[in-house]
C-alpha cells in the first residue's frame, strides 16, 4: 500500500486514525 507523504489509516472496526509509531504503522499494514 502506497504512502504518499501523510499517514492515514482507514477507519476499520475501532482501529481509527489515530496517531502511531513506525512499528504498530508497519504491523498493521501487515495484517491487512
């Protein structure tokens, strides 16, 4: 998944765009 410049997540479940580290950003993308 491409990340231009900003980081956000999608809203999945209450997984919101919140603010996240490198690591839980890498992990998440992972497990999607």
């Amino acid at each position: 998944m491409p990340l231009t410049g900003q980081y956000e997540p999608p809203r999945v479940g209450d997984y919101t765009a919140r603010e996240v580290t490198g690591a839980e950003r890498d992990e998440w993308w992972a497990r999607t």
